[in-house]
C-alpha cells in the first residue's frame, strides 16, 4: 500500500530576472498540516517527486498566526495566508504560486514595498504634536463607533486584495483597497478627522479612488473580513462633496 | 565640517519604533534596521491587553497596586526604580497611544473600557478587541511612517544585523548587517545604536509560542561582541498551548477560567478518541492534586502539574507530551459567547472542534523575562528611574542601548500578564529619550573612526558565509533546529534539576559542533534562506548555553525557574505569627540574602561565566513571601 502523501505543484523562481518554472513534491501526510508546516517539511528535505534534490523553496512568513501579513500566496488559484490554510481542506495536488501583482524576489517571495509607500501617500496617520503625554487622551469614541473602526484596523497589509482587484498592477497606477480602507480608518477618529481634507484629496489624485471599478473582488478575499468595499462607498461619496467644496472655495 | 547626527534602531516591534520615534522627534535622523517590513513584527502576536491603572471600574485601583503587583509577580528580583517609573509612566503612555489612533475597546461612555488579567485583584487591562498588540503597534507604525515622510527616518527593511562595529576605546560606532535579497554584506555608521530585537522563544523549537523572528539572535551577537546578559533563566511557559508542527498557539488562560477541565486517561496506553474514555477512567489531576484550586491553578503551578504528569508519571496522551483541555461538558453557546476567540483559533488552525472534541494543550516557551543587562539612573528625589538619563536602557557597551523584549528590566523572576507590551513601549521610548542625550553629551565626530574596522569586520563576515556555503558536512540546520527546541524544553524547561541541567550543556556543545559542519544543500545566491537559518541557529545554540548555564547557577526556586530540590514552601495550617510560619519567614529571608541578586552572563572563550549583582530594592522591601492560599 502507498502511504498517504500530501502532494504539492510550486511555482518557482530562482531571482527576481530569471524565468519561472514548475516543481512538484510529495511530503508523507500528517495530520494538521498548513501550507506553512508543509513547506518547512520541504525545505528540511527539499526533494521533488521525481528525486531530485533541488534548492528549497523561499517563502515569507513570521507570525504562523495570520496577523502579520507575511505569508500570502496563491493557493490552488486563490491569494489567502498560508499559514491560515490547512492542507485537509484543500484539493490536491495544491499549486502554490506568488502574488502576482508585485515583483518577485524568489519563489514565492514578493517585494510588497509599494503597500507601504502608497499608505505613505494618502497620509494614513494621525498628527500629534508629538509622542509624550499631553495628561489627556484623544477624545470619547461610542461604542458603535469602535465597533466599525476596529473592523478596519485589522488590516495586515498582506496584500489579497490588491491581488484579487483587477484594477492594481505593477503597469497601473490604482493605491488599492487598502490605502482607501486606511484613509476611512483615520478620516474616523476624531482628531484624526481634523486632516480629513488632505486625506481626500490624497485619494482624488491620480491613482485614486476613481481608478476602482467597483468589482468588488477585494472584500471577497480579505482574510481580515475588512468591508473594504463600505469603505470606498462612503469615500466616493465623501470625495463627490469635496470636489463640490473645493469648486466653490468652502473649506470643509 | 560636522555632520549631523545618526541613531541606528535594530528591530521594528513596540520597542523599536518608540524608540525611533523620540529620537526622530528629537531632531537626529534614525535608520531602522528590521528583517521584514516593521509592521509585519511580532508585536502583532499579542492579543489580550496592555497593563494601567485608570481605576475607572470603581475598584479603587492605585499605581502603587500595579507597581507592588509587577514586583512581587517577578519574587523581587526586577530592579525597583524603573519598574516603579513603569507603572507611573504607564497611563500616559496609553493616552498617547490613544492619541496615535489605536482602536482600544470602549465602555458604554465611550472611554477605553478595562478587563481582569491574570495574577491580580484589579480590571486594570486595556485592549483592543482580541488584537491589542497587532493595534499598539500599527499605531506607532503609522507615526514612524509620518517621520518618514518628513525625511527623519529611513528604514532598512530585509536587512538582518549581524554584528556591530566599535572605535579604538570600544564604543559603538556602526553595524555590519546582510541584506536578505541579494545577501550583500555592508556597514552603516552611526553615533549610537539602539537593540530591539524581540524575544528568544526560538531556542525553545517549535515548542513556543513566539513567531519566526523571536529567535534572539542579534542579542546573542552582540554578546558575543562583549555585551551582558542577565537573569537568562528566567522563561516564562505557558501551560495551555495549542500543540503544531510549525509552532504552538496560546489558548488563552480563560478556557480554563469558564470551567475547562484539564485530563489525561489513567492508562497512557488508551488509543481510543477521548469522548470515548468513560469518566473513571480519566485522571483530573489538576483538581485530584490541588482541590482548592482545582483547574484554575497559577500558570506556573499548572506548567509543573502538566510536567509531573507527562515526565515523572508517563501519563502524556498517547505516550506524547500533551493533555486535554476540555470544554465539551460545557454549554455549547456559553462557551460560544465566552470563549469566541479560542474557539476560533482551535477551529483555524487544528481543523477540530473544541466544543466536540478536547483541545489538546502542553506548556510552551513563551516569554523570555531575562535578556541584554541595561543600566538605569536612579532619581533621588522620587526614587523612580531618573528622566532622559543617559544611562537609562545602556548596555555595557558604551554607544549600546537595548529595549523590548530583548532587555531584561521590568519582570524580574516572572513577568505578570499584559505588562510586557507596556516594557517594550514603556522601554522603548526611554531608550530613544536616553540616546538623544547621549548624543546631545558626545564630543568627537564619526569620521575618527577609521574605515578600516568597518571593511574589516566585513570581511570577517563574508568569510563566515563563504565557510558555511562550502561546508560540506553532513547536518541539516532544520533537524538540528528541532533538536535544539526538543532539547531545551525537556531538560532546561519548566521543571529543572542540575544533573540534568550538566547534560544539557554537554549535548549543546555537541549540537554547536555539529552546526559547524553543515551543508545547506543551497546553491542558489539570491535570497539564501538556509544561510541565514544557520547563521540564527548556531546562535540559538549558544544562548540555549547562556540560558542553560544561568539556570544551573541558581540553586533556587524563584518566579519561573523551578528545582524541586531547593524548594521552599510554607508550611501547612500555619500563619503568620505562628512560629511554624515565622521560620519559615526566616528561611525565605536567608534565601534572599543569598539568591535575591541579578545573573550577569558574559561571553568568555570558556563558555558562559556567570556572576552576581544586587538588586535595588529601594521601593518594596521584601518582607513577605508569596502566599497563594
Ligand atoms: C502569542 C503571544 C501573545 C502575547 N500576548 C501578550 C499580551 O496580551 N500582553 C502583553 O503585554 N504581552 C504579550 N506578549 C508579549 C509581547 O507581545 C512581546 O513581549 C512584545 O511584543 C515584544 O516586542 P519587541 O518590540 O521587543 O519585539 P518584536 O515585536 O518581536 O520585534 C522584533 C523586531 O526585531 C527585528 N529583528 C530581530 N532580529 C533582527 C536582526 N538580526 N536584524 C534586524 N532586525 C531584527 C524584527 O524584524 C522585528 O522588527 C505575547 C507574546 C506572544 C508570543
Ligand atoms: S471594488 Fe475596487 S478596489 Fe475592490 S476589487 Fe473592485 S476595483 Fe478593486
Ligand atoms: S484589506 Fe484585507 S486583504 Fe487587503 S491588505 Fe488588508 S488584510 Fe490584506
Ligand atoms: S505567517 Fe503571519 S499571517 Fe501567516
């Protein structure tokens, strides 16, 4: 009798300028495997199917708890965090491939640096005077208030959804669901809000929010369940009545 | 023509970017060196709160509560000044938190609402949702980023420290570092450098709670460069986590809090699924051996229940070092309400259904309460740490500063929950204050330091890489990595005994040896994983031995480090008063006389050398001992 195997197809490429191509491997099955422990078995024994002893697969991952964002990937055609996806519920054999939306470093290694800049570049903070104790908080927030707040907050900058949204690319100017999810996060706190204009204005530039499609292909993917898609709405709407008030010279 | 001034921060955790943060807000530019993107640290991990005293839960809360409930939690051995400015300090440091936008969970009023924490009297834990940490630390990730954009900060993601470079008199100067795409080897000047290098649970294997950068190794090389470590055998277990192959998860203290039930068969033998083991047949030794308490036990005495039972008895589940921890006699909704977190994680990552079937739970390394020895400038006039020192948070290498998980200031013998966010953001930020005065205080300029001990210490770099990529040994890094965390927790863990302790140093040393002779089986150059592994292994390997060596030179029980052969416990049925507990008081104080001392470690070519230092007790004389009955 054969002993039971879990079978994996993984795209793989040795540097960021040399071509892409296919191996598979086979590791003995156990139970409670995730992609994560299944590719730290194949990097103690980095074996193909075939035989072959070949150089083990680089991957991202930190946190095996799905909180720090490291590990996504393309799991049998969909972006999700690997160390979240238990092999048992995944049919075989299971093709891992990167991101496709952001330079490859090595097999499924990403550069996701450009999240990072574009949080830069709507301004996804709050301005303080400065990281000391003023002997007062920021003011009272409701408990409805946190409640969706918080949803948002959860963001692990993994990257799904910009994988999923069919208007990011590495050729396409779009910042992503994300950024615009941040910018709804900060516009609600309220001293937060008090840069609110600058935010707006971040996401009507180009790049902005009037490159989304509205294909909602992002709030399906988000690990994080982020309503990302609420987030848009609310800023579409808000960006319509900015342009209104920067046409008539109102401030706020 | 002077140049303006520059601070290296290693490491973007808590500690890291509060660190960055004052320094960039002091006007000196900082260059933040992380191993991935900083938002991506293990800071993200924590999940329960962030300890202060608000005292809105009319309980009377006090910061004198929290301060003695930090010292006594820790069996006295944390230096009390800056414990003391901790807690002071600790409120403030929220609200400004809160001011950085973090979504702390609120009270029906709309102020940031309080939960109960383990080991105290008082609600005096602030959250946010079940992601405190993932909160705390996007809040100073999101300021950093400002700093960033106004050109202070610079950071150095995918980089990964390697060793520091120091002037003609030993004082900091600059760092070697590797970068992990192209595994190019550089050195970057700087006027002071700061260590943020989170934890060590690593050593411990996939035995751990920690995530794949809490391996302590940037610690481990400046220590080998001279640097202390202190009270390294102080680590913290704990007793319900989630078994796996790639690391185990914490199963909140609460499963057990709601009324869960930990159990192993009477026979260790049984094959068959738990639900199936009729009642007599089940060993409740939690409740059998403590019947007070019953499952609702210290974590430290549930980690050594847990230990007898599995070593001493041979009662593991299945043979295996695991137990149950069961809720299935609990009401299904109930515990849907209550325990909705652990429940999920269970679900997610085990693919079983606690509420059919029970969790299976062993102790796991969780947090290392020793770390880099760091100086602190006692304030006469409040007996607190005093502000903006210099001295605050230095190591014993001028120009050294560490903070975070990775110093060992604030916990003494056992850190208490939640407190440990606040010493990485409370530690942080005193470092980046005590830096900026440092630099304010220095007289030469960088460019004495001549280039050559900057190429220098490169070369000796790429050596190392050149010797481990050629290496044509016989050892995988990966098995030797869980030899290592096999290693460490059955002999230097939760239980400890010093022939034991003799051994495990022996077989260190061997697994150091055979880290030598390994071959990474890499031929690739771009983005080489299994150099950069052994690299972080070989000196896992030595701080097991730091760690290893401290705990057999405390004959002692104290906080988490347990031998069983130098215990002292109360005596029954006795009371304070009474002469049976008034010896007993005594001999407790004849133990502090002798072990109430910090342990320094310090690198020697014959392996660690251990000494002693005393501890400021100037705030809380210890007078009584712990008394959980
Ligand atoms: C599962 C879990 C739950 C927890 N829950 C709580 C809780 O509820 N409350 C609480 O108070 N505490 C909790 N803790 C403890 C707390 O999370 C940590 O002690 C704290 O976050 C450590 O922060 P840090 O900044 O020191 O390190 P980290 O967050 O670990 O950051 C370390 C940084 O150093 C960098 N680094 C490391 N080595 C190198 C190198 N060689 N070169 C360059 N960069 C390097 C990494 O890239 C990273 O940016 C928990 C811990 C765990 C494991
Ligand atoms: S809704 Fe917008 S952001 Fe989301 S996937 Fe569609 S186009 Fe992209
Ligand atoms: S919104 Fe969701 S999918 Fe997108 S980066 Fe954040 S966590 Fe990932
Ligand atoms: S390893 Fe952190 S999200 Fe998967």
């Amino acid at each position: 009798m054969m002993d039971k195997t879990i079978d994996l197809d993984i795209r793989r490429q040795d540097t960021p300028y040399s071509p892409p191509y296919w191996q598979a491997f086979s590791i003995p099955y156990r139970e409670g495997h995730n992609i994560v422990s299944a590719l730290m078995a194949i990097r103690e024994q980095p074996i193909t199917r075939d035989g072959h002893r070949v150089d083990p697969v680089a991957w991202e991952f930190n946190c095996m708890e799905e909180v720090c964002g490291a590990c996504s990937m393309i799991i049998n055609g969909h972006p999700r965090q690997a160390c979240s996806t238990l092999i048992d519920t995944l049919e075989q054999p299971i093709r891992l491939e990167p991101l496709s939306k952001f330079p490859i470093v090595r097999d499924l290694m990403v550069d996701r640096s450009r999240i990072f800049s574009d949080l830069k570049k709507v301004r996804a903070w709050i301005e303080i005077d400065g990281a000391w104790d003023i002997h007062e908080g920021a003011p009272r927030i409701s408990p409805e208030a946190w409640k969706e707040n918080y949803l948002y907050s959860r963001c692990m900058s993994c990257g799904c959804c910009m994988e999923a949204c069919p208007q990011y690319g590495p050729e396409k100017a779009f910042i992503g669901p994300d950024s615009l999810a941040a910018v709804r996060l900060m516009n609600n706190h309220p001293t937060g809000s008090y840069h609110k204009q600058q935010r707006l204005h971040a996401i009507m530039a180009d790049g902005g929010i009037s490159d989304c499609g509205n294909a909602q292909n992002c709030v399906r993917v988000c690990p994080k369940e982020i309503p990302l898609t609420t987030a848009i709405g609310e800023l579409g709407r808000q960006s319509t009545l900015q342009l209104l008030r920067d046409l008539f010279g109102k401030t706020q | 023509m002077k140049r303006p001034r520059k601070v290296i921060v290693i490491g973007g955790g808590l500690g890291g970017l509060w660190a960055a943060l004052r320094v960039a807000e002091a006007g000196f530019q900082v260059d933040i060196f992380s191993l991935f993107e900083v938002k991506r640290s293990h800071s993200v991990c924590a999940q329960g709160g962030i300890n202060a005293c608000f005292d809105t839960k009319g309980e009377r809360d006090s910061v004198w509560q929290h301060i003695v409930d930090t010292l006594k939690g820790g069996a006295y051995l944390a230096n009390q000044p800056p414990v003391k400015s901790m807690c002071e300090e600790a409120p403030g440091l929220i609200r400004t938190f809160e001011r950085m936008g973090v979504t702390f969970s609120r009270t029906a009023e709309g102020l940031m609402d309080l939960r109960l924490f383990g080991g105290v009297k008082n609600r005096r834990t602030v959250f946010a949702g079940a992601s405190t940490g993932q909160q705390l630390l996007y809040g100073v990730d999101q300021e950093v980023r400002r700093q960033e954009a106004l050109g202070r900060v610079q950071k150095y993601e995918w980089w990964e420290f390697l060793s520091l470079v120091k002037d003609g008199q030993g004082v900091c100067k600059g760092i070697v570092v590797m970068n992990l795409r192209t595994m190019d080897i550089k050195s970057f000047p700087a006027d002071a450098v700061i260590l943020a290098s989170g934890g060590m649970g690593q050593v411990f294997g996939h035995r751990s709670t920690n995530s794949t950068n809490s391996t302590g190794t940037a610690a481990c090389r400046v220590y080998q460069q001279g640097a202390w470590f202190a009270n390294s055998e102080f680590f913290q277990f704990h007793p319900t986590a989630m078994l796996g192959d790639d690391k185990t998860r914490l199963m909140s203290e609460a499963a057990r809090g709601e009324g869960g039930r930990i159990w192993v068969p009477k026979d260790p033998g049984d094959r068959r699924k738990a639900n199936q083991i009729p009642e007599h047949e089940r060993l409740y030794f939690l409740e059998e051996w403590y019947p007070s308490y019953g499952n609702t036990v210290p974590r430290d005495v549930a980690s050594r229940a847990i230990w007898k039972i599995v070593h001493e008895m041979g009662l593991g589940v299945g043979g295996e070092d695991k137990v149950y921890l069961d809720l299935t006699h609990l009401n299904p909704g109930f515990i849907e309400q209550r325990l909705h977190a652990i429940l999920d994680i269970y679900r997610k990552f085990h693919g079983a259904d606690p509420v059919h079937e029970p969790m299976e739970i062993y102790p796991s390394a969780h947090y290392a309460m020793g770390g880099l020895w760091v100086d602190f400038e006692n304030d006469e006039t409040d007996s607190g740490m005093k502000p903006g020192s210099p001295r605050n948070h230095a190591t014993n290498i001028p120009g050294l500063y560490a903070c975070g998980e990775c110093d060992y200031g604030y916990h003494g013998a056992n850190r208490l929950g939640a407190n440990s966010l606040l010493s990485a953001s409370f530690s942080g930020r005193v470092a980046g204050e005590a830096v900026s005065n440092y630099l304010k205080g220095l007289q030469d300029d960088l460019q004495a330091v001549p280039e050559q001990r900057f190429n220098d210490e490169i070369s000796r770099q790429k050596t190392i890489n050149k010797q481990l990529t050629e290496s044509q040994g016989m050892e995988n890094p990966y098995t030797l990595h869980h030899e290592l965390g096999e290693l460490m927790s059955s002999q230097v863990g939760v239980v400890r005994n010093n022939t034991t302790l003799q051994e495990a140093l022996s077989s260190l040393q061997d697994l150091g040896q055979r880290s030598q002779a390994v071959n990474l089986r890499e031929t690739n150059t771009w983005s080489n994983q299994a150099l950069v592994f052994t690299r972080q292994l070989q000196d896992m390997i030595r701080l097991g031995q730091v760690i290893t060596a401290s705990a057999l030179a405390r004959d002692e029980c104290r906080g988490a480090h347990y031998k069983p052969a130098f215990d002292l416990t109360a005596p029954k049925d006795a009371y304070p008063g009474d002469p049976a507990y008034e010896a007993y008081r005594d001999a407790w104080k004849q133990q502090n006389k002798k072990w109430l001392k910090t342990t320094i470690t310090e690198q020697s070519d014959s392996g660690p050398l251990i000494s002693f230092q005393p501890v400021d007790l100037s705030v809380l004389p210890p007078e009584e001992p712990r008394d959980y009955r």
